[in-house]
C-alpha cells in the first residue's frame, strides 16, 4: 500500500501544479463551458487511470530511462524526432508557467511583489533537481496528500454554500477565457497536455520501481484522483464564478474567503503543488540531454532553472492560455501513438498465439 501511494502522490503531484490546483486551469477548460463542463472532468477520470497504467506498463517493458527511447518506439523513427522536440520545449514552458505561478501566488495572498515568489520557487526547484530521482518522488509524495485534503474541503464548503442563480453562473462561466471552442475538445486537451508533462516521470517509474503491481495500483488510484479533483474544482469554480471571475487563483481566493488562516495554509500548499509540477518537469527535460543523478545534470539544473525564472513575467493567465492548449494539440500525436501501439501489440500477441 505504501508503494502504491507514493506513486499516485507522484502522478498526482506531476500535474497538479499552479494551473490545476489553484483553479486557474480548471476555469478555462472545464468551467468556461458553462455546466455541460462538468462531464468533460467526469471523463477525465475515465482517461487518467487508463494512460497512467499504460506508462507505467510501457516504462517497464522498454526500461525507459528518459522519454526519447520510448517516444522513438510510440510515434516512430520519422515523427519521433519532431514530437521529441516539441515535448521538450513545451515542459520547459510549463516549467516558466509554474515560476510565473508561484510569483502571482504571492502577489494575490500577500500583497507583495511577484518576483519573490518566482525567485524563491527557482531556488527551491535547484534544491530538489539536485537530490535525484528517488528522493525527487519522495518529496513530491508528502506534498500531494496536504494539498489534496485542503482542495476538497475549500471546494465542497464554497459548493455548498453558494447562492447565486443558476442562469447568472452560466452566463458568467460562458464569457470567461477559454482553452478551446468545445468542452469536449477541451477535455481530451487537457488530459492529452497533462500527459505529456507525466509521460517522462512515469515511464521512468514503471522502469525503475520494484513492486510492479503497487506502480499500477498506484498510476490508476493517482488517475482517477486527478480526475476527481477537476470534478470537485471545476464545481467549486462554476458555484462561484461571480465572484472569481478575475482571480489569477480562484481557489486561493475561494480559501481566503473561507477563513484568512485556511488562505495561509492553502498558499503553502499550492507552493508545494508548484514545486512538484516544475521538478519533474525540468528533470525530464535535463535526463533528455544530459545522464541523470550526475555532476553535469546538477549544473545543468541550474541553467534550466535560471532560463525558467528568466522567461516568467509574461503572466500566469496569459501563459496557462497559450501553452496549454498548444502542447494539448501535440499531445494528441503521442496518445494516437499509444492507441496503435495498444492495437500492434494485441495483434501481435494473437499472431503469436496462433503460431503456436
């Protein structure tokens, strides 16, 4: 069982970061379509535990020790390269949108200037690339259960205790940003987008962990939370809307709304949320060029981190807008991969047994 939680904290704590967490992510791909949003978090957790065993089984079949080698034998030999490419360049950008995150985090909650809190999340982020993969998922595993315990609470008290018409959330909630022009779309962008930000980490967890079943067991009990937690958000969100409508981090509101100490002990954890989005994200990145756990991935760490911060005043908002859905778009090329190669491996498991 303890196997089997840390690695769910791990899936869970790869995405969740400033965009799902803080609620910002949730409005624009599940709440800007008013209610019929809601069935788009329902069949996330539907995909999430499917995609999450599928990594995790693929991670140990091919001893994955970066995402290249199992990319070249998901989309091929032609369309690897490019996709390897634009995987790449997209973590590192979800990587600037945590820095950007963390910066808003502690301008909305404390009033005080951005750059701290982009400065003290690149520190931190140098910190735990350099402590190795092992230690990397510890961390990220004693983060996630806080995180998630304060996420239900603000969210089922800000449901219940919501007011306002149904026709003036639905309104409110159709005009807001939004990550794509249908919900359905939206739905299968976010799950393909959040996928690639795992896919690495994962892979390298089905190669690396011992107890095999507890890494399954774990992958689909971290997917289907990940899909409750868009579920019970976007619920949150849409009761509110009204009132959350210009917030960087609905859910940071929502929890000072509640009470100013659950406010505090919210910006902790979405800090902590941050964190485990932007490690995993720019330690996939370094083991693509660099081996791992060594002195040249620790310097390189540092670099990537520095070019993170570098890149981060553009704007939380603007930024979760614009990166997202794009990497959503590349994101479907590696799940049509996974698709056929699920197909190509029952064939040739049926050509095998009629050999026989």
């Amino acid at each position: 069982m303890k196997n089997t939680l840390r690695v769910a904290g791990v899936y869970i704590g790869a995405i969740i970061g400033a965009g799902y967490a803080s609620g910002q992510e949730v409005l624009q791909f599940f709440t800007s379509s008013g209610w019929i949003g809601t069935i788009g978090a329902v069949i996330t957790m539907i995909l999430y535990p499917l995609l999450g065993y599928y990594l995790i089984v693929l991670g140990d079949k091919w001893k994955a020790t970066s995402h290249k080698k199992a990319l070249y034998k998901i989309t091929g030999k032609y369309i690897s390269p490019v996709i390897d490419i634009l995987i790449v360049f997209f973590l590192f950008g979800v990587a600037v949108v945590m820095v950007a995150g963390a910066g808003s985090l502690v301008s909305q909650q404390f009033g005080i200037p951005a750059i701290i809190g982009n400065v003290t999340l690149t520190l931190l982020v140098m910190l735990v690339m350099t402590l190795g993969l092992n230690r990397i998922v510890t961390v990220i595993s004693w983060i996630t259960p806080f995180a998630f315990l304060l996420i239900i609470i603000i969210a089922i008290y800000s449901f219940a205790t919501s007011s306002t018409e149904m026709a003036t959330l639905e309104s409110v909630a159709t005009q807001q940003l939004s990550a794509s022009p249908h919900w359905f779309l939206s739905a299968l962008l976010h799950v393909s987008f959040n996928i690639v930000i795992a896919f690495g980490i994962i892979m390298m967890i089905g190669a690396s962990e011992k107890d095999k079943v507890a890494a399954k067991r774990g992958a689909v009990l971290g997917g289907f939370t990940l899909g409750l937690i868009a579920l019970i958000i976007n619920l949150a969100v849409y009761a509110n809307i009204d009132i959350l409508q210009y917030a960087e981090m609905p859910m940071l509101l929502l929890a000072t709304e509640f009470s100013p100490v659950i406010g505090v002990l919210m910006s902790v954890a979405l800090f902590g949320m941050i964190l485990s989005t932007a490690v995993p994200c720019l330690y996939t990145v370094g083991a693509r060029f660099i081996p791992a756990d060594t002195r040249n991935f620790k310097i390189g760490a540092v670099v990537l981190s520095l070019a993170a911060f570098s890149l981060s005043f553009v704007g939380f908002t603007q930024l979760v807008n614009f990166v997202y859905p794009l990497q959503g778009y590349v994101g479907f090329v590696l799940l049509a991969g996974l698709l056929v190669n699920v197909f190509r491996t029952k064939i040739q498991a049926r050509a095998l047994a009629e050999q026989r």
